[in-house]
C-alpha cells in the first residue's frame, strides 16, 4: 500500500508567509495532480504555541539565524510562523486537501522543535504517525512539501528509519536553503541514508 505524505504546505511556507520558501507554491498543482495515484493520503501542519522556544522574538538578544541550545539539542532560530489557530498555520488555499486522511500536527510543544512528521527534533515526542501507516497496511511512502532542507528531510529520513520505503518527489518540494547548497546537501543526505529520489513524472 502507498501513501502520499504532504508535509507542511501552508500559508508562512509559501510566498508572503513569515518564512516563505522560494518558489513553495509552484509544488501545489503538482501535488494536486499526483494525488490520485494513491491509497492514502495524510498531511502535517507545523503548528507552534506562541512561545514556542525556536522563534527568536522569544529570546533577549537573538535574532533569526542564531543558534541555541533548546532542550539539549542544537536549534536555529525562526521568525515567529505557523502559531496554532494563525491564519499562516493555516493549509495554503490552492492544495486539494479533500481526499486528506489524517493531519498530524507537529512542534505543539515549546520546549522542543518538529521538523520531521514522525517525532520531534529529541525523538522524545511521538506524533503517532508511523503507527497510523503501519495500522493502515502502508509499505511505502512518497513523501513531498515543505521545506526539502528541513520538515521534508527529517520526515523522508525518520521513515526509512522506520522501516517504510521511502520515496522523494523531488519536483513537488522546494528548500529554504539558508545556505547556498543546503538543498543539494539534503538530496545527498537523503539518498544516502536510502531514499529514492524520482520526478512525478515516474509515478
């Protein structure tokens, strides 16, 4: 059984949101069109409290970019984004979420941030979406969104991790890439730890 993964298309990721990634909108038709060509379909939504500890705004003398300690693990810190029940928390108005299955909101928790779908970034919180997919029968899964140097890449990694063949739409996912090269770097990274990485085209 395949299941399509739609990770974080939402307002703040995509152009005129608070950490808009370049081009993020240009993915949607692209998900929109390959949705059929699945069993299940599921989505996260990054969806912080206000205080959440990876946005700078709630730090003296921090500004975006820097880097923390946050709960023991290594944290860059964002612009404030995705603030549960915000309009940029919000699924871009443009992407087909009828046929969504399940939403598995991710970084609820202040202490710590949740780039991938499936736990955040201390592996401590589990957000139940592996034991969803394995409950409902999927063997493989193809994942796409935002942004494919941070949420997308954590979420194509946990997943071969655990156990699912895990597949990248390399056109249905954009970067953030706040360094130059970081999206060829997640591509490399992805594809080592035994992603496949194909076009929709292939589907």
């Amino acid at each position: 059984m395949k299941a399509l993964l739609i990770v974080d298309v939402q307002n703040d990721f995509t152009p005129g949101g608070a950490l808009a990634v370049n081009e993020g909108d240009q993915i949607i038709p692209i998900i929109n069109k390959i949705q059929g060509k699945f069993d299940l379909i599921v989505a996260t939504q990054d969806w912080h409290p206000e205080n959440h500890g990876s946005f700078a705004a709630n730090h003296t003398d921090k500004k975006v970019g820097d880097f923390i300690q946050l709960n023991g693990v290594m944290q860059i810190l964002w612009p404030v984004h995705c603030v549960q029940e915000s309009s940029g928390a919000e699924f871009h108005k443009d992407l087909n979420t009828s046929q969504v299955a399940k939403v598995f909101q991710k970084g609820t928790n202040p202490l710590v941030d949740s780039y991938s779908g499936f736990f955040d970034n201390n592996k401590n919180g589990d957000t139940g979406l592996s034991d969803y997919l394995k409950s409902e029968g999927v063997r493989e899964i193809y994942v796409c969104g935002l942004a494919a140097d941070y949420c997308v890449k954590f979420t194509v990694l946990d997943g071969i991790d655990e156990g699912f063949k895990t597949y990248l739409i390399q056109d249905a996912t954009r970067a953030v890439n706040v360094k130059e090269g970081d999206f060829e770097k997640a591509l490399e990274e992805m594809e080592d730890h035994g992603a496949f990485l194909i076009n929709s085209k292939e589907l």
